[in-house]
C-alpha cells in the first residue's frame, strides 16, 4: 500500500499526486494530522503497531510519499486568539511527535523523501554546495551593524536579506495577512534605520541575473522550469512576487549534462531523493545555488512548465508496490 | 493611512528597534476579507486552487474533497 502523508491546508502539490494514483488504480491511502488530530479518521497505536481506520500500516505500507503534516495555524479550536495560538502549539507538538513514530516504525517503506532530511538547514546547505563546486553567492549572518556595513561595501552596496529558514505567514486578529518571505534588497537607507545590535537577520551578495531557475529532482533527474524574472520590474528581486497585472513566466528548459550532474552528487549527500533547487543564472554567465527545499511547491511549476513531475513520482511509488 | 499600511509601518518599527529580523521590512500585507485576495492568491487550475482545500476545522477531509473534484470535474 502506497501512503501519502499531507496537510488539510497550506499545501496544494500533493492533490495532482492523488489524482494520479487514483487515475492509475493504485492501492493507496490518505493521511493529514488534522484528521487524526480531531478523530475523524480513526488511528490507534498498540505494541509497536499503527492501525488506521483497522489498517494496519506497519504490515502494509510499502512507500510514503510526505508533504507536510499539519497546518497549526489553520486550527481553529476557540475564540480568544492567545490561547488558540498557544493551544495549537501544542497540538501540532503532539502530532509532530506522532510523525516522527511513523518515520521510526515505518522503517522498512520506501520514503520520498527519506526520513530526517526533509528538515534541512539553509546555512549548512550553503557550506555544502559551494564544497562540492556550486557557485554561492556571499553571505553573511549577523546582528551587528558594524558587520553588515563592512559586508554592504565589500559588495559594493548590492546585497539582498530574507529568513535564515522560512517564515510563515502571520495573521492578524482583523484578518490582515502578513507574509514576510519575500526577499529585499537592501540599501543605505534600511542601514541607517538599524540599531548597531538588531535582531540575528541574513544577507546575501546581490548577483546580477538572466534568469532563474526551480529545479525539481527526484531520483536523480532533473526537472527544470526558467523563471523569466528579469522581464518585469516586481519579479527582478524575488521572482514569486505577483500582482493582478504579473507575474514571472515559466518556461521549461533542459539544464546541462554538468550542472544536472553536479545536482544529483549535492542530493545525494543530502540523502535527499526529492526536492525542489533554486539557482540564479548570473549575467557573469554562471549557475548560483540559492537553496533546496525537500517539500517545496511543486504544483504549479509542474503545471505551468507541463513537467509531468507528479506523473513520474506516481509511477515510481506504483513500481515500488507491486514489487 | 490604510490598515495594510499601518500594519506594515508597525512591522518596519520593529526592523528599526532590532526587535525582528531585518528581512521582515517591507512585508507584504493583505486583506484576507478582501474579495479580490481571494481571487487572486492563486493563479492555478480552478481544480487545484487551495480553496478547495478544507482548513483544518472543516468536516472535510483532503480524500473527501478529492472525491468531490473528481465529481466536479465529469
């Protein structure tokens, strides 16, 4: 039995996933932690063994295809906003407790993507890449303003910041999304607002690009879209930017022989037989490695750039089924 | 000044007392009442936008809404 492990909310890539495996008669099974969590569907677990609605997955499951788990901030469980907040801690602390269980105990499936990994970390990833012969751009992490001025000039005034990992989306209580993930570039002004110690933030050296591009891999081959970012001013610095009159095109494009190469040696230090890569084609004419997300968004560069990476992925998890 | 905007002022504040990180500046604020965010937060297949997505109170479940896009899309 196949199992997919998602989320009720906050994902939508696993959804072309399901309507594969069902398209193509597959034997498979849907988990979220949020059915779990609130007992519509039925889970119990007994002497080392995971029943659900009276399967019982230690015997039967064979692969797992995990997105994400649980949405906390979608859990609505009482009106004073403070204590939901800190309620949903909780529950997504015990479900995440829950997760790791399944990782342990369904030991013997195959995972896309393996166990452990799927919580990688940026800064090392960096370290990483640029080891095995990826371009990275410069970085910096720190809470000194002196730092980042001596950054700022050694780079000649063009560097960017976003999150050391990722930020979620916060919410206000009137209903005012804030979303924070973008990245910016960052200039004198900015500087001179900073107090000398801020808050630990990263930066990054600007390189100037033609393009981007989101690489989605799984099982050593690439599937790669172009970001045409450059073409309008509202994409140039992060390219997800979008508005009602743009958005980036996507095209698909075939990477060469090395850097396809070089991506399958970076995966597979990573124990990562999925993800999605981000690179910067610079104007330097060389390929920048920005970072890898082993549940990133996959739906709609699949989509739109007619990848068929879910396909492939479906495919597989049958293959290794019916072995 | 608008709400979207007074947020996001209060959001810089904080950048400028070193109280969050500096990639926070400039956040991007939205009205989630607002019918046209609901329109446009995601330009995919109607069949895969997230709003078919139950939130995690529904009584939905992600098989339950799959079930549903399938009759939908006969």
């Amino acid at each position: 039995m196949i199992l997919i492990l998602t989320t009720q909310a906050g994902d939508y890539s696993h959804i072309k996933i399901i309507d594969w495996l069902s398209y193509l008669k597959a034997n498979f099974l849907i988990i979220t932690g949020e059915g779990i969590l609130n007992g519509r569907e039925k889970l119990s677990i007994t002497n080392g063994e995971i029943f659900y609605n009276d399967i019982n997955l230690s015997k039967e499951v064979t692969c797992v295809f995990y997105r994400r788990w649980i949405t906390g901030s979608e859990i609505r469980i009482i009106d004073d906003e403070e204590l939901n907040t800190n309620l949903n801690r909780n529950l997504v602390a015990e479900m995440l407790e829950i997760r790791t269980f399944l990782w342990n105990n369904l030991k013997n499936a195959i995972w896309i993507p393996e166990v452990g990994p799927v919580s990688v970390n940026k800064l090392s990833n960096l370290d990483l890449a640029k080891s095995i012969g990826f371009n990275v751009p410069d970085y910096m992490v720190t809470n000194s303003k002196d730092d980042l001025n001596r950054f700022f000039l050694k780079n000649e005034g063009k560097i960017i910041t976003k999150a050391i990992g990722n930020f979620q989306n916060a919410q206000t209580m009137d209903g005012f999304l804030v979303n924070s993930i973008y990245t910016k570039q960052v200039d004198t002004t900015l500087i001179k607002l900073l107090p000398e110690k801020f808050a630990l933030s990263f930066f990054q050296k600007l390189i100037e690009k033609k393009h981007e591009y989101r690489i989605l891999y799984f099982n050593k081959k690439c599937y790669s879209a172009l970001i045409l970012s450059q073409e309008q001013e509202l994409t140039k610095i992060d390219s997800r930017l979008q508005d009602e009159d743009a958005e980036a095109r996507l095209v698909p494009v075939d990477i060469s022989e090395k850097l396809s190469h070089t991506i399958i040696q970076f995966m597979e230090k990573l124990n990562l037989n999925t993800g999605c890569l981000d690179f910067l084609h610079g104007l330097d004419d060389k390929y920048y490695f920005l970072e890898v997300n082993p549940v990133g968004q996959i739906g709609g560069y699949s989509e739109r750039c007619l990848l068929n990476f879910e396909k492939d992925i479906v495919l597989e998890l049958i293959r290794i089924d019916n072995e | 000044m608008n709400r979207d905007n007074e947020i996001k002022q209060e959001i810089n504040q904080a950048v400028s007392k070193g109280l969050i990180p500096v990639a926070f500046f400039n956040s991007v604020v939205k009205d989630t009442k607002c019918s046209k965010f609901k329109s446009s937060n995601l330009k995919m297949n109607r069949r895969y936008r997230q709003t078919i997505i139950p939130r995690g109170y529904s009584n939905l479940t992600v098989s339950k809404v799959y079930e549903l896009s399938q009759l939908t899309s006969k």
